[in-house]
C-alpha cells in the first residue's frame, strides 16, 4: 500500500543551500547529517514543489540530506541574460520563502509489511552480526523485526530503499570484502543503515535475511514496489514461507 507523502510543512525548515548539477539540476542540500528532521523537511518540500511546479519541472530526486530539482532548461523563462539554473534557483529560493510554517504531518496509515526469513542459507551474515553486537541470533531478528522504519529513499539500484529506523544496538560496519553477487530479495545491514537489495547485484552489506517480495517490477506501472516516505516493518517468516510466498503477492 502507497503511504501518501506529508502535506504539511515543518515549523522551520534550514535554508538549503542550492547549487546546480550538470546544466539540468539543482541540488538543494538541507544539512549534512542524516536525521528523520532532515527527511521530513525534504519529504515536504518536495510535496510542495510537486503540487506547486514551475514551468520545465521534470523529476524531483530525494535523497538522505538532498533534493535533487530536474528540469528542462529550454522550458525554463529566462529574464535578461541570466543562465536557466540562475532563473531556477531564484524560483526555488522564492518557493521556498513562501512555504506556509505549519507543523509537518507523519505519514499516516498502516506500514508496508516485508516478509523475512531470517538466518540461514537466507541471512549468511547473521551470526557476524550477532557476534559484533554482543546479542544472540534471535536477539538481533528480534530487535530488527520490532522496529518501524522509514523509507528515506530509492537509490543505488531500482527499488532498493535506504530506510532509517535501525536501532543503534544492531549497527554494523560492511563486510571487510563485498560479495560479487548479493540476490534480489537480501536484507543487509551496513553502518547504521539498513535495506533490501531489490536485484541481483555486488554489495557488501551484512546479509541477515531476505525476502521473497518482489521490490522492482519492471512489467509494472509503478515498477518499484516501495517509495520514499512511506513507513515498513519486517514480518519474520519460515523458509517454507519462504518458498511459497506468491510471487504476485
């Protein structure tokens, strides 16, 4: 289920710093520490801009502390000789100026729910995980299946979403060397972050489950199955789960 993106703006939103991107971006940079504040301010600006676009608009990008702004230069109005990016970024400074200081909304709604089997021929890295952390292997399932996360974005491969929730007592640095292959489905932990590798890729996450859930559907409207802004859990199943679950699930 699609979690609608928060409508109302942060009470004060830090002044992004822009600059341009090749010659048909803008990145607009709100800090350089990943925090839920710093999401929720991009998530609402981006609502903004979204529902108030300028002429040239095409995509905008979220990322952990960024908003990436596309746009098509030649559709862009232009005043005397100034530049597009310059025409944008005036925009977007005075876009910015003009939005309305309310309080921000959570998204609201039940969380998407990710089946996991944990450990095993599915979770190779779990008891490394578990030896790093000082907890049991049912510990670290435990408080990685008990948290709410957030997806805070999609990116490195279609569909993976970096989500931001992992409680601090299961951060874990990399794997010392990346796997050539990690498959569609993994559920690693890197650091303080955690994700889901949406297809078959290198990567050097620690690998604690894996889900059957298709993340990245090219044959859909929507291919990717998650987006930022929305909220999930992970819902801990067996490998006989495992090997039933509907792939149209």
């Amino acid at each position: 289920m699609l979690m609608p993106l928060p409508t109302r703006l942060p009470t004060t939103i830090p002044p992004p710093r822009l600059y341009p991107l090749g010659e048909t971006a803008v990145v607009l940079e709100f800090g350089t520490g990943i925090s839920e504040a710093t999401n929720a301010s991009i998530q609402a600006v981006a609502a903004y801009l979204l529902a108030h676009p300028f002429e040239g608009l095409q995509e905008l990008v979220p990322a952990f502390t960024t908003l990436t702004v596309f746009y098509a230069p030649w559709q862009v109005g232009t005043v005397g000789g100034e530049s597009p990016f310059e025409a944008v970024a005036a925009h977007l400074r005075n876009q910015l100026a003009q939005l309305p200081a309310t309080r921000a909304e959570v998204a609201t709604g039940p969380a998407v729910e990710i089946p996991v089997c944990y450990g095993g021929e599915f979770g190779p890295d779990l008891a490394a995980v578990a030896r790093h952390c000082g907890l049991s292997e049912a510990d670290v399932v435990a408080r990685h299946a008990g948290a709410d996360y957030q997806v805070y974005f999609i990116g490195f491969a279609p569909g993976f979403p970096y989500l931001g929730g992992l409680p601090a007592g299961l951060a874990t640095p990399r794997r010392a060397s990346p796997r050539a292959q990690v498959p569609a489905g993994a559920v690693g932990i890197a650091g303080a972050q955690t994700g889901i590798y949406s297809l078959p890729t290198p990567g050097g996450w620690q690998l604690i489950g894996r889900t059957p859930a298709r993340l990245f559907r090219p044959e859909a409207a929507d291919p990717s199955l998650l987006r930022a802004g929305q909220r999930l859990r992970f819902v801990p199943i067996t490998a006989e789960q495992f090997h039933h679950w509907p792939a149209a699930r």
